[in-house]
C-alpha cells in the first residue's frame, strides 16, 4: 500500500526559522512612524513588544534558532503531514501528483498557533503578564488564547462585536483556554468609549478592535500586544510549514512544480513559500510560487505598492505594501482572514521581485472546490483555505488537459469545522462573488496617504 | 526530544479485524425475535442488512481480514498516533507515564468512521443503493454520510429534530458529504406520522428516529439499515484502534498496566479493549481494563444483565446484555453518545467475566478533566470522550499519592470541537450530575420484557 501521508519525526520539527531578511537583494522599505513619518526606531515598539521579538522584526540573521521551549510546544502536534492526495487525483482524473500539508491538526484548528507559541513565550521570558489582541471570525484570537495557557499569560482578546454573536463557537474555545473575550467596541478604552458614544448599536470592525487592543497594551505596563499576521516577526516563525515541506518533499523524492497557498495578511502563505524563495533567491530549482486571495479583496492582483496604514483609525506604523487603502472595506465574504486591505510588507516584496504570483479567485468556485476536497479526502477545508485547494484544482485539471504530470503541493492551513455556517450558505446557492469594481477600487486607492 | 507521537506506517494498519467470538469460553446468549422470542435466523436480519455483515455478526473466526478498499479508506487518517500525555502528566504532578490513542483525526471527528466505512462497502457489494440510519447528535450520521460518499451510496439521516433544530453544524457536515438529513418524527414513514399526529410538536427521540430508519430501510428494496454501535459487526470494525493500540505500545517499549474506555453502546471501548481481552484470556501480562459511563445512565455499573429490546417501541430483536430497561429515559447529558439505556452483548459478556471493570463518573468532574487535558494537550475532547479523560487523570493523581510509576493508556474516541456549547454550560457553572435515585431505577427495570 503507498503511503499517503509523509510524515516526520519529531526530533525533524525545525531547530530554526529560516529569515528571507538575510536574502532579499534589496530590503524592504522600513515602516514609518505615524506621526512623523520617519522610519520608526524599536524603542518605538517597545511599548507593545517584547524586545526579542523587536530584534527578529529587523534581524538580518538568516537561521533563527527556534528554543526548546517552543519545539516542545510545537510537538504537540508538528511536524504535521504532508498528504497525497490520491483520492483528488483520481477524482480529477489528472496525471498531476497533489500533496497537501495539512496544518488543520494543530489545537487551534490552523497555522495560527505557529506564531502564537514563540509570542506567548518571549513575552513570558520579558515579563509581561497578560497579552491583548483582537480577532474578527476567531481563529487568531483562539490560537493566542492557546499559546498563552500553555506559556501562563493572561489574554485579553477583543472580538468584532458581530462576530462576537454570531459564531458562539469561537468564543467558547478562547473561553476553555481561559482566554477573557471582550466584544468590541468595549467601554474598556478610550477607542471603544468613542465608538460606542457615537453609535451604540456599533457591529465593530477589526480596524476598531486593533485599536482597542494596542490601547490596553500601551496602558498597561504589565501587559503588550500581540499580532497574528503581517509583521515581519510573524512570517518568520510561520517558515515551520515551509520548512518541512520541503524535507517532505525530499523524502518522498519529489520535486515540487507548483507550490499553492491562500493569501490574506500573508503568514500562513510566506511560512509556506519562503523556504522555496530561498531556493529561488539560490538559483535552485524551485516550485512556481502561487497566492491565492479572494476576487472580492484582491490586495496583490489590483492593489498599489505604497505606504499605507495597517489599521482604519490611521494609528499604526505606515509599511510598504500592495494595499487597496485602509478605508476599503470588503464585502463579507466567509473568507474573513483574507478580507485584510494589504498584505505583509515582505511577501509583497518577494511579489515586486517575480518569485511569487498572485491570483484572485471568487468564492463560488472556491467552496464548489471545498466541497469535492472534503468528499475526496475527508477534510472540510476553512473557506480561507479553500482558496489554495481550489486553485490547485484548477491546475491539477490543467495537467489533465496537458497531459503532463506536474507535482502540485498546497498548503491547508485550516479546517472549517467552526465555519460550517458558510458551508449552508454554499449549498443553499446563497454565495456571491463580489467582483470589485474598477471604480471602487480607484476610490479606494485615492485615498492613500501621501508619504 | 522524546518522541511523544508513536506513529505507525500504512502499511501497518491492521490486515484483519479481531473477533473476539472465537475466543470467549462461553458464548453470548442469542439475539431473539422480537415476536417469536426465538433466536433469529440470518435471513430474519437480510431485510435490511447484507450477508457480509450478517456473517461477520455470528462469525467465529478469530481474524477477519479487512478488503483492501477499506483499508485505502482507513489510511485517510490511520493509523492514528498514540501520544504520550507528557504535559498532562507534569500538571499532575505524577510518576505515570499517560498515553492516549487519538481518535479525533479521523473525518468525522471520532471512531465512528471506522465502521461506517465497512458498513457502506459491504452495502455497495451487494448492489444496495441507499443507507438509511438514525443519529442523535450527529456523530454517526455524520460517519455515515461520509462513508457513503466514499463509496459512492446515498444516505438519508433520520435526525432527532430537537437535535436538528439545536445542532446545525452536525447538520451542515451531514450535507457537505451528500447526506439527506430528515427531521424526525418526519412522515416519511409510518412511525413518524403516527407520531406527529399524536403530538404535531413532537421533539422527537432516539428511539423513534431508529424506527423511522428501518422502517424506510424494511420497504425500499435498494435500501438497508446501518447502526453505529451495538452489534457484533459493528464492535468487530471497532479493534483497529485496540490493535494499532498494541501495535504502538510495542514499539515505544511500553507494558500497560491500565487502559481505559468511555462506554455508551460500547463500540469504542470494545474496540479499544478487545486485543487486550484477547491477552486477559490467553492469560499473558495485560492492563486492567475500565469502561467509563455517567452516573446518569450507569448501565453496566447499576443495570441488570437480561435480555431487553434495543429500541424504545420494541420493534428490534431481544439482546442479552446489561440494561436499564428500555423505557429509562436518561436526563440530558451533554454526552448523548452515552445516553443508551442497553450495551453491546459482547462487551456485556466480557464484564460478566471479569475481564472489564465498569465505573460512572458524574459530568460536572468529566469536564472539568475534560478542560486540564485541553489547557495542558490542546486537544478540547467530546463530551463523552472526556469520561475516559476524567478516569485517566483519577487513576494517573493515585498513582502519584501511592508513588507507582503505573503505564496508563485511554482511548480519546473524539474531539469536541461541534459541542462546544457543553463546555460554555460547564464554564457558566450550569452543569448537574443527575445521579440515578434508585427508586427510578427499580422501575425502570421492572419493565424488563419476560423472557
């Protein structure tokens, strides 16, 4: 019998992050200050940051030795598979060879808890006592509230007040890690007082949530801030799926031609692709790198390459990136860790040099995707992840039509067993794809801030 | 790093099921006709049931091998990884060394596919088109759903409506894999409009949900019936988890010297405990067995060893086994999967002779087991698999109190990951243990059929 599933042993989980810092031929422009508009100094993070996390932010180091602490954490469900997905083949009909690595086992469902871990425990070696942050749908605020039980901090998560009632589920998961789950806007800080004097009624927003969320942490000296996308630091410690990836790959004698992930603030998809950038970075051969992100918030197919804020309010730092401008609000596809208005400042980078290629697809196809995934393989994937099996479909049905048996691997960096609302939604004809139009988009654009 | 997964390859998931038929000295009592009260004969069961399994029901072969089919299907997610507890077992503060077979990576989130696989595969063979089953809270419809799909059959699910109304996720997953889902009592059958025309209100329940299924199941001629537990077949299907459980501790060096098992119709346990019933009788070194229920519904702890119908109405044969009677109606536990007032004959007969040790645990200290094991593990376990958790951690806190570095090993048979509403009444501080007042239990078992 071929086995499907190639797996590693523990002792293979990665010693280090791999940092595309060290290799980039030119580095990406620095974030600025909002006030001033000059490159921000890590004093200036220190407030919301521990300073480990500060110098991987700006290190140029390219192996970062991953603490023991954090490889034991990270055992307790790494190195996880990396899957062939027959099944799908043979559905398909394809000569294409699929494997997905599949990081659904983790205890928060997704990739997320990759960077949770190692944020938690620096934070808990600098002394802080208590993490805040906030979540949209749920998945961020969860891995956190994980990562901070394990390591014995204390989190504060601001939920989207929307969210906060319509998906129970979530919050009841951060609620059994112990995690304190505040619907935003809250009359906990200035931010959320202001919102709410203003509409009482307020649904929330994640742009309104962060700013809660940093707010508590700056004013409180035992307490900082965490983030579950974007930063530097974030996409560093996510290179553990790359990373074993590729000894997958290896042991299974594969070389990889397609290497596919879904793309919102960027993290499961750079922790998935830098490890291959590197080797493209090398002059190795290397998969065709492709991201994946949502027709109806299509930040690196339609976006501008330029300073922008990463949150509504306008409080933090300016970074460097395709961006639709902070005041784009997308529609409420089910994707929402894909509905983020920019994307990280390093993955864009790695865009701008040609190592990577994006791709928009609308939700229709990706949930019709979804579904044949889960009937073939047994796994319903999370709509964000969704985005990557579809595309991967689509090119597995392109080496059928070719004839050609190219080796395709994805990255399933969730499962959707707390999003099946949007499953009934897809199987009720209710979805909608949401093309932008080009007259949205340049609304949106015209209002980027002049730097 | 110690190597807390001990994972074994495809090629070692089991080549055959365990019978334990062929190897108990003293055989089960026969199922009765529920009219004649005289054994049944196979071809009383072939109205909805294929010969295969009907076979594999009163078989006396020690090994069954398992089709190849079945077993491409089992390596979706099998063989699962048995895990040493490590981080559970330092928040304990003890010498035992705590291992759990995970049984939570399968599709359906629990053990239940096991046996829904061979279920739809035997069906397929022998030309049947459609399945016809009942589920409360959804785990084995969901099971058998996804089975379906696999092999290409229809599925209908006569669903509890107050189930239906209060569980939609379950639903949800149910029809991502092509399952029709009925609320029942439906008028699709005679049963279901009897129903509906004494009380249009009906909540429906379990027992009338099994009526409605073979009912379809007894007058459509392309459709059988399937059952999640109970059965011979059914416990049969079950001893891949105990086998690869053997298997496992083999290779980490490990002799068990207790292994434990929560307990409704008894599939997971017997499949679980069974290889190691088969080293109790050869009389070679083998752990004590437990089998955990609620104090709710204690069958084996308090029931009364006699032949009683497995369904409320009466409709199905008499089984030989530890019953409460068949009009005890248990109180709403959050574990439904244990709410069955009768066991499985050969589990019952393995009690009956010593090798297996019943206990009850009430709800309240299940969960609260339930939520160290998830802030410790990362895994949240269903509800009924939390009972198994609960006698773990009670057995693991002995041994630190008598200072014996005992092996302990427990069956995790799923995740709860779609009951997490139990753990939000757990944490509201909203959970009874509703232990059973003997005066209850005196009459309910007053109302054993005579025999």
């Amino acid at each position: 019998m071929t086995q499907t599933k190639i797996l590693l042993s523990e002792a293979e989980i990665p010693e280090a992050w791999y940092n595309i810092q060290a290799d980039l031929p030119n580095p990406v422009p620095p974030p600025l200050h909002p006030g001033t508009r000059q490159p921000i100094a890590p004093e200036d993070l220190a407030l919301i940051f521990p300073m480990e996390l500060i110098k991987q932010e700006a290190s140029t180091e390219k192996w970062i030795p991953i603490p023991d602490e954090i490889r034991e954490i990270y055992r307790l469900w790494r190195p996880t598979p990396l899957v062939r997905a027959l099944r799908l083949e043979k559905a398909l009909d394809t000569p294409a060879r699929i494997y997905f690595k599949n990081e659904s086992y983790s205890p928060a469902g997704s990739h997320k808890l990759n960077t949770a871990a190692p944020q938690a425990y620096y934070n808990k070696r600098a002394g802080v006592k208590r993490l805040a942050t906030e979540t949209g749908a749920g998945q961020w605020g969860s891995a956190l509230s994980i990562a901070c039980r394990f390591f014995g901090l204390e989190c504060t998560v601001y939920m989207v007040k929307v969210s906060f009632q319509q998906k129970p589920y979530r919050r009841s998961l951060m609620q059994i890690f112990g995690g304190e789950v505040i619907p935003s806007p809250s009359d906990r800080t200035d931010s959320g007082r202001a919102a709410l004097a203003a509409n009482p009624d307020s649904p929330g927003s994640l742009g309104l949530a962060i700013s809660e969320a940093v707010e508590d942490a700056a004013k409180h000296a035992d307490t900082n801030y965490a983030l579950g996308s974007v930063l530097n630091h974030v996409l560093l410690h996510q290179t553990v799926i790359g990373l074993e990836t590729r000894a997958q790959l290896a042991k299974a004698g594969e070389q990889a031609d397609i290497a596919i992930g879904c793309c919102g603030g960027g993290s499961n998809f750079s922790g998935f692709a830098f490890p291959f950038v590197e080797q493209i970075i090398k002059g190795e051969a290397a998969p065709r790198l492709i991201a994946v992100e949502p027709t109806a918030c299509p930040t690196l197919t339609r976006g501008k390459l330029a300073y922008d804020f990463g949150d509504v309010a306008g409080l933090t730092p300016l970074l460097y990136m395709y961006t639709l401008g902070k005041d784009f609000m997308p529609p409420g596809i089910h994707a929402g860790g894909l509905r983020y208005h920019g994307d990280a400042p390093l993955l864009c980078q790695a865009i701008k040099n040609g190592y990577i290629h994006p791709v928009a697809y609308g939700q229709k196809r990706v949930f019709e995707s979804a579904v044949l995934f889960a009937q073939t393989e047994g796994i319903v994937p999370a709509p964000e992840s969704a985005h990557a099996v579809a595309c991967a479909i689509d090119e597995a049905i392109a080496c059928r039509e070719a004839g050609e048996g190219k080796t395709i691997v994805f990255c399933l960096s969730g499962h959707g067993y707390l999003d099946l609302a949007a499953y009934d939604n897809y199987l009720a004809g209710e979805l909608q794809d949401y093309p932008l139009p080009e007259a949205e988009l340049q609304q949106a654009l015209a209002g980027l801030p002049q730097v």
